[in-house]
C-alpha cells in the first residue's frame, strides 16, 4: 500500500529567505501490523541473524538487575531499501536492538546497532532468546516492544529542529511565523522515520555528538508512539478514518510502542563511523 503525506502548507524556503539550504530529506515508513521475512526491512519482527553469534544481552552500567537480559529487536533496515542511510563498507543490512528495562536514565538505555551484509548470513538463528516478562525480576516495560510490522516507505522534505538552525535565520524565522504556529507544520515529521530531525519541544535538545570521536551524530531510526496525531502529517488515505475506531487505532498506534509517556526517541549513529557505539534519546 501506499502512503501519501499531505504536501505541507507553505513553501518556506521562498518564505524565509536561508531556510531552503535547511531543507532535509526523511522516509517515513508508516509502519503496520503484519508478518515481515527475515530478509526484509521492518519494525519488530525477525532479524536475520547468525545463529553462531551471540545474541546481544544488556550490559547498563546504571541497572545490574538487568544484566544479561536478553535485548529486543527494534527494527531492520537494508540497503537496498534506504540507500539514504550510509552503510559501512561491505555491509547491506543494519539491526537496531535495546533493552526492555526500566532503566534510571532513559537516554542510556542500553541498545546496539549491528551492521552486517546479509548474503553472510547463510545459517539463521531461529528462536532467539526473549527477556522473562513475567519473572521476579522488576521493572520490564513491555511498551517497548514493537509488534511485528511491514513499511511504506515515503520520502518527504522537513526542516530541522529550530535549534539546529543559526542564531540570525532563528530570528528571521521566528519574525515571520509570530502567531502562525506554520513551523510545526513543515519542521521534523513524526512518527517512524528514516534520517531528518526530531522535536524536542518538552526539553532542550541534546548534545548530539559521538561519545568516541566528538564528530556530530546522525538520526539513524527514529522510533515513536504515534504516528501522525491526526494532524498535518496524517496521509491522505487514511483522513477518512474516525478518531477511536480500531482501524484509526491501527493505523495511528501501529507498533504498539509506548515511548517516554506518548513520545518518542531517535537512535543516533557516528556520522564519521556509523559503528562507533550508538546513542539513543528519548522525548
């Protein structure tokens, strides 16, 4: 199926002069429930993993009830799908798992990143190992994990956070927006999404810097709670649908995920070696 963002409701780059070399490209992948393949890019379900490689366990610092506990697939992205995401050499596949815990900083919660060329993978770890939801052990959070989920993947144009944008064209911005409010209307889309911006509107903005090398980060996955909130960045095929109903439900909750109170968070990644360790921020 496709989707279809509604275009936005102002051309700001003839609107504010400078704001057109801010313009940035992000693939939104409306998500939904259904039965992705091993080999296919998607939300939740099965990765394509080695069954001769350990499966990535919980090593916080912050909560040693946790350790060892095994993590969660977020998501799996390939190659031949985003080629806007930049691969390191020889790889075609990127993995994104975390911890479910209850973890005392949610910015550190405990994820990885996993870069591999998936024709290697030639003998497939069938049932990987899942955390004991239902154990003695406190704390696990089951809103952290994703239904399984295939993508629609729709580029789109956005325009960064407005603290990511330079002091004088902030100001010229915000000159002409007084009272419009038509920023948030073209500015960081929600939802699951490949690359762009995320909105930090209930705090300030992180400093998004690789904790190895300094070199500024990139948004790699972001994950959210919803979709589009019935708003703006709604698709056309779906504006017939009523608010409560399991279809709108269906389309607006698809991964079931339930991040930061309603909200939403990004994996970063190095954009000098994309596997230097992985950031995640949540808002």
């Amino acid at each position: 199926m496709t989707f279809t963002t509604p275009p936005p409701p102002v051309d700001l780059a003839r609107a504010v002069p400078g704001m057109g070399a801010h313009v940035r490209t992000t693939v939104r992948l409306h998500p939904r429930p259904g039965s992705p393949g091993r080999h296919e890019s998607h939300v939740g379900g099965p990765l394509l993993w080695p069954a001769s490689e350990p499966w990535p366990q919980c090593e916080a610092s912050d909560c040693d009830q946790y350790e060892g506990i095994p993590m969660v697939a977020v998501g799996q992205l390939t190659a031949a799908d985003f080629p806007e995401i930049a691969f390191p050499r020889g790889t075609d596949l990127v993995q994104i798992l975390w911890c479910v815990g209850y973890h005392c900083c949610p910015q550190h919660a405990p994820c990885r990143v996993v870069w591999r060329r998936a024709a290697e993978v030639t003998d497939v770890l069938e049932a990987p190992p899942v955390p004991d939801l239902e154990g003695e052990l406190p704390g696990f959070y089951d809103g952290a994990i994703p239904r399984p989920c295939v993508l629609h993947p729709e580029r789109v144009t956005e325009y960064p956070w407005h603290q990511e944008l330079p002091a004088d064209l902030r100001d010229r911005l915000w000159a002409w927006d007084e009272g419009k409010g038509l920023y948030d209307e073209v500015a960081t889309a929600p939802g699951f999404k490949v690359g762009g911006s995320m909105d930090w509107s209930v705090s300030d903005m992180a400093r998004l810097e690789c904790v190895t090398c300094a070199a500024p980060t990139v948004l790699l996955l972001q994950a959210d709670s919803y979709e589009a909130a019935g708003g703006r960045w709604q698709p056309l095929e779906e504006r017939h649908l009523v608010f409560g109903t399991p279809e709108y439900e269906r389309a607006e909750h698809p991964t079931g995920m339930e991040l930061a109170r309603g909200g939403h968070g990004g994996f970063f990644v190095c954009s000098a070696d994309p596997e230097h360790p992985v950031l995640f921020h949540s808002h």
